[in-house]
C-alpha cells in the first residue's frame, strides 16, 4: 500500500509538471500567435490553424486557463489528501504547520526569481538591450513589497504576466488546507459542501473552483468512497471496461480543456455554452482540470504503468516551479528579439519554430538550475525549522 501510495505522488508530480509546460505553451503562442488565443481569423499566421486553436478542442494542447486549473487542483488535492490521511489528534497540528510554511515555501523561491529579473532587466535597459522596451514601473522599494506581499493578496501581474496566479496557488492551497480539516470517513455529507462552495465561486476566481474540487477528489479517494463506488457498478470491476471509462473520462476532459477562454467557441461546444454562460469559462476549465485528473487516477487503478511516472514527466514535475517563474522572462527578454534576428534569414514560421527550440531549452535548463541552487535549500531549511518545531513541542510536553 505504501508502494502504491509513493507511486500516485509521482504520477502527480508529473502532471504538475506537465501543467507548466501547458503554460509555458500557451504563452509562447499567445506572444507568436496570438490568433490562437483572440480568435482573429486576420491576425492567422499558421493558415488558420491558430484560429483553430482558440475556439475548437484541440485548443486543451494550449489552453492557459485549463493548464493553470490542473496545476492549481492538484496543487490542492495534496496537502488535502495529506491532512486527510492523519489521525484525528493530528490534523490540527498538520493543518498548523502546512499553513505555517505555505507562504516561505512560496516567497523564498519567487523572490528569488523577481530579483533576478529585476538585476537582468536594468542590466538590459543599462546597456541599451531592452528590445521591447519593457519597463520597471516601481523602484526597489515598492518593487519589493509587491515581490514579498501584493502578489500573493490579489492577482497581480505587475512583475510578470503569468504571476497573477500566486495568488491562487498561495490564499488557493490556504483555502484547501482550511475546508480539509472537518472532513472524514464519516462524513460524507462534506461532499456537498465542497461542489456548493464550487458553485459558490462560479464566476470567480480560479483558486477557491479548482481548489474546492481538488479537496472533493481528495475526499474521495482518501477515504475510499471512488472504492465503493466502484463495488456498487459491477461493470467497474472488469478491468477492460474500466480503463475505457477511463479513456473517455479523460478525453472528455480535454473536450472541456479546449473551450475558449476569449475566441468565440466553434459549434461543437454548443451543449456546453450554457454551462459556460453559468459557471463562466473558469468553471468549465475547473471542472475539466477535475475529470483530468480523476480519470487518470481512475486508470491507474486499473494499470500499472502510467507515463505520468516516468522520468521525463517526474524531471518536470521537479523543476515546475522554475518553469512557471522563468519562462515568460525568457520570452520577452530573448524570444521576440531572436525570432525576429531569425527571420531575416528564413521565413517567418521556421524562425519561430527555431525560437521555441532555443528558449524552451532556455526554460529548462534555468529551471532545473533553479531546482538544484535555491528549491532544494529551501526546503531543507524549512525541513529543518519544522523538526525544530517538532523537537520543542516534545521537550515542552515532557
């Protein structure tokens, strides 16, 4: 059981890594293509398949808002499952120390990084290098105080583009630990609770959406309820029918990923635009994030090998923290400035294509660097200070 418990953790490791690369995706294309985001049939540099991409399924490949969700949920169904798997005279301490280390876990890491892009960003503009004229709007002083503070309060896109949702993974991963501790085995009535609080954020932000149905999965799971289910749908025990289920519970998923977030949606999603004009654009990409991840999890059940687990997915899920900080930096800084060196030389779609190549490794190689010089000391220090913690308590008691 331990073995199966250690292997589910690493698949969703991978798809929190593979979470980011959707994002990193999304905002490579918004940036080179816009079309696939705004829908403008004009403004098509791939013959419309970009047009294709903000409004049709296949939109999931680089949907931001249904990538942000996935990550977001199953940034809530950990520390969820976690509280869920205690005692009863341990989840309050749990519940204590993971809301204690939630916000240096994040701070550490992201400060760091806004600090190395405020150093690179006046290096450029003291060289005269800032080939987008990007400018720092705030000096050190409040520039730091959106770095430690205003960003994680409320979406703020001040510093980069895509940081508006630290807001989300730091009061959204609060919000998950907080409605976990009254839940348990016995209690299946919480199961309500958490798709009203779903409803009840409908129109809102993406955090307390995918978070309430990140802390539902966890529910289910934890305490066995997708098990009993599963008992009472004899078809479910066959195993051929349950990794079909499986399948089409995913695709459907990516069906839901791919429904614009701006573009108006092509005519396949007409059955789903009334659930849209409810729960907004969010909630359906909120709702696709939970079958994603629900129907992988309902396929693991049934295989044993899950390419979630493999290396290439768990190297992501490792540095996906460095990915969602410096990808966008090295977009604008570098990409637009080499596409267009580039395209001098070649057309305009190859030279973009060769601009992916360059920044993705670019993203990667800075993120695993990241990984090794700054996550990895953090989280020994906070490691540390939680022993620490733990080795007063005991003292104190005794």
């Amino acid at each position: 059981m331990a073995d199966k418990k250690k292997e589910r953790l690493i698949w969703l490791d991978g798809l929190k890594g593979l979470a980011c690369l959707g994002v990193f995706i999304h905002h490579f294309f918004l940036g080179f293509y816009p079309a696939s985001y705004f829908g403008n049939v004009l403004e098509s540099g791939l013959n419309g398949l970009d047009h294709k991409l903000s409004c049709e399924p296949i939109g999931f490949l680089i949907n931001g808002n249904f990538w942000v969700n996935v990550f977001v949920l199953v940034a809530a169904f950990l520390p969820a499952s976690a509280i869920m798997r205690c005692r009863d005279e341990e989840i309050k301490s749990r519940a204590g120390n993971m809301i204690l280390k939630r916000y240096p876990r994040l701070a550490i890491p992201v400060t760091v990084a806004c600090i190395i892009y405020y150093v690179v960003m006046r290096v450029l503009i003291h060289i005269g290098a800032n080939y987008m004229d990007k400018e720092l709007t705030y000096g050190p002083g409040q520039y730091m105080l959106h770095v430690l503070f205003t960003q994680y309060l409320q979406e703020d896109s001040t510093i980069q583009g895509s940081y508006w949702t630290l807001h989300e993974l730091f009061v959204g991963a609060l919000f998950a630990i907080l409605i976990s501790i009254p839940s348990g085995k016995k209690r299946p009535w919480m199961l309500p609770v958490y798709l009203g609080i779903f409803a009840a954020f409908r129109a809102g932000s993406v955090s307390f959406m995918a978070c309430a149905l990140g802390v539902f999965l966890a529910d289910m799971v934890t305490y066995g309820r997708c098990d009993a289910v599963k008992e009472k749908l004899v078809f479910l025990k066959d195993k051929k029918a349950g990794v079909i289920l499986s399948l089409l519970t995913i695709l459907l998923a990516f069906f839901l990923g791919g429904y614009p977030s701006y573009a108006e949606p092509a005519k396949i999603y007409g059955i789903v635009k009334p659930v849209a004009v409810l729960l907004s654009p969010i909630g359906i990409h909120a709702l696709a994030a939970y079958l994603l991840v629900g129907g992988i999890y309902m396929l693991h059940t049934y295989t044993k090998f899950s390419i979630l687990s493999t290396m290439p997915f768990r190297f992501l899920g490792r540095i996906c923290m460095g990915i969602y900080l410096f990808h966008l930096m090295w977009i604008e800084l570098l990409g637009y400035w080499l596409k267009d060196k580039l395209a001098a030389g070649m057309s305009s779609n190859t030279a973009v294509l060769a601009t992916f190549g360059v920044i993705g490794a670019a993203v990667l190689i800075t993120a695993a660097l990241f990984n090794i010089t700054v996550e990895k000391p953090a989280e020994k220090l906070l490691a540390k200070f939680g022993t620490a913690k733990a080795s007063a308590a005991s003292g104190n008691v005794a």
